[in-house]
C-alpha cells in the first residue's frame, strides 16, 4: 500500500475536519479559561494535539520529502 495518495476517504476528511473544529474551540477555551494553571495548560496542549492531528497529511507529506 502507498502512503503517498493525492486523495483522501470521506472519513479521513471528516477526521480533519474534526480535529480542526476541536482544536479552535479548545483555543477559544483556553484563551477564555480563568481557572487553574494544571488545566490551562491541559487545555493549550490539547488544542496544539488536535492542531497537529488536522495537519498530519502535509506533515507526512514533509516528512516523506525529507526523506528522499
């Protein structure tokens, strides 16, 4: 199987998509957040988590360019 595919599954679409959404309404909360310091932190490293997660495809697609 290659991992080098132009196109995406509808769920692999959707996941983006889900991880994006996640990942500006855990910003907005931690932006928003007036509570302690141990779960604002959990909040922006979940936020920059999901973040990561939308991006994966062009991240591999970096990762595997390096790599040649």
């Amino acid at each position: 199987m290659s991992t080098s595919r132009n196109s995406r599954s509808t769920g692999e679409m959707i996941s983006t998509f889900a991880f994006a959404g996640m990942a500006a309404k855990l910003t907005y909360n931690a932006l928003e957040w007036d509570g302690g310091l141990l779960a604002h932190t959990a909040l922006w490293l979940s936020a920059i988590a999901c973040f990561l997660g939308a991006l994966r495809f062009p991240l591999q697609a970096i990762k595997d360019r390096r790599r040649r």
